[in-house]
C-alpha cells in the first residue's frame, strides 16, 4: 500500500498536524481547519467539517479542484464545497509552517504574493508515494519514473512486466494488474 505523501515545509517537523486517519480521533470540532490538498480526501474532510460547523480554507498548488476530473466535474464540485461554507486558495504553495498558540501559522506564496494564514489544525491530505524507493528496480532493467499507469497501455521499454497493486490509473481505485 502506497505511504502518504509529506511535503518538506520549513517547520512542519515543529507543528501538529492531522492525517486522514488521525483526524478522526478529534474530540472536538477544529474552530478553523487548513486542510493541504483538494483532492477526495481533502474534499471529503472540508465539507465534512464545514457541514459540522469549523471555519474550513482548502490550499492547492494548481488552479483547481479533484484535478484528474474533467474541468466541469471540477467546478461542480468546487461550487457544491463552496456552497458549503469552504474556502480555496488555489495557485498556492505552503512555504512554511510555525506553532501559533494552540494552532498552527502557515506562510504561504500565490503567484509571487506573500501571505500568511492561521488555523486551529491543519490536515495533510496530499495523497500517496508508492513505496518503490528500496526495491532497486535499476537491478533489475526497470526505470523508475513518475509515469501515470493506465489499465491496457503498453510500453515498449517493458515488454513482459506487469504492475500489480495500486497504480496511477483513474478512478475507481481498485486492485488489479497492468500489463506493460
């Protein structure tokens, strides 16, 4: 099973922060939520815990929402959220993160535009890296790089391998094979 994926911010190794699964042991209801990434689970969370009541500010490094969707499922989507009561930041990166009392202060760039922004918790929802990095695939002819996977696409370079598990692939996830 593919490891969530952390980015490396100045500071966060100093901060609280939540997980998809650790936010479920919140007793309480955050009073503002920074959740980082728009994907499903950070969508989930966001209206989850809009609808519950938080104040909820969504960060995304691209211009949109649920990305691998079509660009109008996307604004559905965004537009559904919103209504909820979420904000999004989209353009937007995390340069660092610092304690603020009892939450967390994260010093953000948008296109050149510097900001900062305080929250009682943030959720780190940036999805999965596969866990290839100790299989020494160059032992065995195989090039590790960040190419999406799609069920009945075959490359040439790789004539005879298969992929079994979680691949790049779109939705639904599910377990299955790809013959390369």
């Amino acid at each position: 099973m593919p490891r969530r994926a952390f980015p490396d911010w100045l500071g966060l190794d100093k901060v609280p922060y939540l997980t998809n699964t650790t936010i479920m042991d919140l007793d309480t209801l955050p009073s503002h939520l920074f959740i980082a990434g728009a994907s499903y689970i950070g969508l989930e969370f966001a209206q989850m815990y809009a609808r519950f009541g938080a104040k909820v500010t969504v960060i995304e490094r691209g211009p949109r929402p649920a990305a691998r969707e079509d660009e109008d499922i996307s604004a559905s989507i965004r537009q559904i959220v919103e209504a909820d009561g979420v904000t999004f930041l989209f353009n937007t990166n995390v340069q660092a993160v610092a304690r603020a009392g009892n939450g967390v202060l994260l010093s953000l760039d948008t296109g050149g535009r510097l900001s900062s922004v305080e929250a009682s918790h943030l959720l780190i929802a940036l999805g999965r890296t596969p866990n290839s990095a100790d299989l020494n695939l160059a032992a065995a002819g195989i090039r590790n790089r960040q190419a999406r996977l799609y069920p009945g696409r075959r490359s040439p370079a790789h004539q005879g391998q298969r992929h079994l598990g979680h691949g790049r692939h779109q939705w639904p996830r599910r377990l299955h094979a790809h013959v390369l």
